[in-house]
C-alpha cells in the first residue's frame, strides 16, 4: 500500500481531489480535503496520481508510494 499525505492549509477548496479519485479524498464542510484513507489500495494509486497531479494549490503528496 502507498502513503498519503496532505497538507490542509494550502488547501483552496477546489474539490479536484474529491471529484477525480472520490474513494481517497473528500472535502470537510469547510470545503477542505480530507483523505479517507491515509492508506492507498494499489486499485487506487492512478486515480490519486491524477489528483495529486492536478491540485492547483499543491496540497497533495505521497509520503510513502510504493513501486
């Protein structure tokens, strides 16, 4: 499994994260990320890959990626 890890207060509330890869991030009601699971399921590593690739505010990183 791979590692996540965020950081909220670069967070704009853009809502990317949840919209491309609504399995691992959400948005608080404060329209913040929030991950589900810091945790990853190798099913799900292309969908974060893509989110963390597209947050406009960078707030999105792996602390832990598996190969």
């Amino acid at each position: 499994m791979s590692v996540l890890s965020t950081n909220v207060s670069a967070c704009i509330g853009a809502g990317i994260c949840a919209n491309t890869a609504p399995e691992v991030f959400e948005l608080d009601a404060n329209g913040l990320v929030v991950i589900k699971t810091v945790e990853v399921e190798a099913a799900q590593v292309d969908s974060t890959d893509a989110a963390i690739a597209m947050c406009p505010a960078a707030a999105l990183a792996w602390a832990n990626k598996d190969a």
